[in-house]
C-alpha cells in the first residue's frame, strides 16, 4: 500500500501496511558508484524447548471467486510452524521469503521501499533466513493448541515470523495465513507470483474508503474461515510432513494478528465459534465513513465478544488505551468474556512485527533512516519490546488454551513496566 493509502486506511486500521525490510548475512550490496558494505540484520531466537519446523501449502477455494480477480477461484498460501525434534542450522533454515517474492519486495517502488525508504537493492531478501528447519517431522506428543496468525493489511504473512517461531518452539502448531491480492506479494508453487492490488486501487479518485475497507476485512474473514475449514481435512494430505496434521487439536484454536490481522482476528472470532481466544495487535475496529472520515464500528465492535480477547496498544497518534479508540472502546463496553489491554510505552505501530527487532540493525548500517526508524517503531529498546510482546502473547494463549497461568495477565507486572495495563 502506498504512502497515501497507508495514511487513508490509518482510520481503520492503525496506519495499515507497513512491510518489513528484512537484511540477513548475504545482503546483496548497494547500487551506485562501487560496492558499499552490504547491510546484514537477522530475527532473534525462539525462547521456547522445542526446535521448529515448518512447510508451506497452496489451498485453493473452488467455491469461491475471488473478490479481487473476479472469474478465478480465490487460492491461498499458508505455512505451518511446530515443534520437531531437531534444530535448523546453517543453510538448513528455511527461508524468510522464496525468491520470486523476496525480488519483488525489495524492488524499486515496492510497498516496502515506498512505506520504508529503503534503498532498492541494498538488501538480499531472499537471503535471509528464519530458524526452521523446512519439511522436519513433528515432534511426537499427541495433539497440540493451534494459532492462526494473520499479518497487517498489505503485509505479507512472513512479517510476524519472530513471534510465531517462538510459539512454535512453546508447543503451539502456529498457521501463518497470505491474504492474496492484499499482501505485497504471494508466491504460488506454480510460480505465479500475485501483486498487491492495493496500490492501483488507493490511487483511485472518489475512492469510497469504507467500501474498500469492509471489503478487505471481509476478504480476510472469509479466508480464516476457509482454511479453518481445511485445517479438518488434512488429516489424509500427503504433502504434509509426517504426524502434523494429526498434532492439531481444532478444538483448541486461537488467533493473533497485527494492524489488519488483529482486526481479522477478533471479526473472525465475532462470526465463528470455532475461534476460542484472539490477540489483537494493534488492529482498530471501525471504519471512516467514504469520504475517509467518520467513526462507523464493526460488527465485533458492536456486538462485543463472549469469549477471551487481549488488546495490545502501541503510542502511535492513533491508537493506545481502549479508552482512545472507537473501535476498541465500543467492544470494551459490549464484551462480557474476560479481556485486557496493554499498551508498549514507547512503541509505534511496527512494534508488535518483526520490524522492531530488524529495523534498528539496518538503520545502524545506513540502509534505512533514523527518522523512519522512530516513525515506524519508535523509541523503545528493541530486545524489551520483542520480549514483552512474546511474553504476553504467549501468556494469553497459554491461559486459555492450555490452562497454565503465569499471571502475568493478572494485572501491572514489574517484569515489564513498560507495559501499561488497564482491565
């Protein structure tokens, strides 16, 4: 999404589509005149017991045309992430991004150069690599809590990888979702290659923001619930690797999300039971009338929810306390399942992705702007921010779906002051 659709689709949903430049070891090295430096940055550990694998799958819905391409059937790619039994190392971890998409992001006038600024060809994306080991077994154990993750709008689905490995390496079989002709970019096995239609369609004059806006968050429900479908029926899927489809346990199922995948996850569970628990990660839940301006709620918002939720602020201008937010506050007062809001002090809408851990190293290197830095995660230290984010997250789900409470959720804990806590 570019710079005028971020600051439009901000009113929905906390400044939208910011995507991740991502450097690793191997960056390709700057254009212009001879060879600079090449920028390196890498995602941080898993904190959890268990090494990860993952495996990616095209899911195809013949029932349903695209909303984006109409006269074609919507398909999808999602990847699984779980516990294995033995570690990735070296050239053994999958990469953040295959190649085609990894191009394509880091090419001039990509919605990442546009959102971050960065210099087109001065980082490898398809180089840099997660902690994973690709296509592992499962680790044996019986059946396992599963979380969808769901990326901001016009993110791709790699964009929470940092969170979603350390949940894995927790126990949870995590299922990261690409919402096609949203995302920057989606590859297919086949090599088609799917753009973001955002782009072209923010350029439109007249644009009816509230209609697009509905439109892509109904997209994303309507996706979430097509692969809950799936997750039922893989149990006979060959292209799966060894005992994962059986470790799902789909009567325990959650979901986080950032930005726009925060909002898909609380509608999600609005509209189908089959989502227990959510996290929102700075997700807002209304929308401007079509000019752009106005408070009209979402359903969630105006209904409320029954079951467990946790809301999670940044400082960005627009979000913060339930108290600030429309969205939030109206689902605040309509909710009668248990339910938190935390605020990052410090934080800005990138916070909660895994631009808060890869950003500053870039930015150290001169492959990205110190101004661009604080706009897009502002000023709290890197390591406290990834783990507080990982730590309430995990703690969530592991009340909810496991029953082990650490109480970190309890209320203001001194392991994280910087997190402001209101229930």
């Amino acid at each position: 999404m570019n710079r005028r659709g971020r600051a439009v689709a901000a009113v929905l949903l906390a400044a939208t589509a910011t995507l991740g430049v991502v450097a690793a070891p191997g960056a390709v090295a700057a254009a212009g005149q001879g060879a600079t430096q090449q920028a390196r940055a890498w995602l941080p550990q898993p904190t959890g017991p268990y090494p990860v694998g993952t495996t990616s799958l095209q899911l195809t819905d013949d029932r349903r045309d695209d909303p984006w391409k109409p006269g074609q059937a919507r398909k999808l790619m999602i990847s699984f992430w779980y516990p294995t039994a033995r570690p990735a190392t070296g050239d053994d971890r999958a990469p953040y991004m295959v190649p085609s998409a990894a191009d394509h992001f880091g090419s001039a006038g990509s919605v990442g150069q546009s959102d971050y600024g960065f210099e087109p060809g001065r980082t490898d994306w398809a180089d840099v690599r997660t902690h994973a080991r690709p296509d592992a077994p499962t680790l044996p154990g019986g059946k396992r809590p599963v979380v969808l993750y769901s990326a901001g709008f016009g993110d791709p689905r790699t964009w929470g990888t940092g969170l979603v490995e350390d949940l894995a390496s927790r126990g949870y079989v995590v299922v990261t979702v690409d919402h096609t002709y949203d995302a920057s970019e989606v590859a297919f096995p086949d090599g088609d290659l799917a753009t973001s239609v955002f782009p072209a369609l923010m350029a439109q004059p007249g644009l009816d923001m509230e209609a697009v806006l509905r439109k892509t968050l109904q997209t994303r429900v309507d996706d979430t619930r097509f692969v809950l479908d799936r997750l039922a029926g893989l149990r006979h899927d060959k292209r799966l690797p060894p005992g994962l489809a059986a470790s799902l346990d789909l009567d325990r199922i959650g979901m986080v999300g950032h930005s726009g995948g925060g909002s898909t996850a609380l509608q999600t569970m609005h509209d189908d039971p089959r989502l227990k628990v959510g996290v929102n990660l700075d997700g807002q839940l209304h929308f401007p009338g079509p000019d752009g301006t106005g408070v009209n709620l979402t359903s969630v918002a105006a209904d409320g929810l029954t079951r467990p939720f946790l809301l999670m602020g940044t400082q960005n201008p627009d979000s913060g306390s339930y108290h600030r937010q429309p969205g939030w506050d109206a689902l605040w007062q309509h909710s009668t399942g248990w339910h938190a809001d935390v605020t990052l002090t410090g934080s800005r809408h990138s916070s909660y992705t895994d631009a808060q851990s890869l950003l500053p190293q870039l930015a150290r290197q001169g492959a990205i702007g110190h101004d661009k830095l604080t706009e897009d995660v502002g000023d709290v230290r890197p390591d406290r921010a990834v783990e507080a984010t990982r730590s309430y997250v995990a703690s969530f789900f592991d009340r909810w779906l496991r029953g082990h409470d650490d109480h970190l959720l309890d209320g203001p804990s001194p392991r994280f002051p910087e997190m402001v806590y209101e229930r």
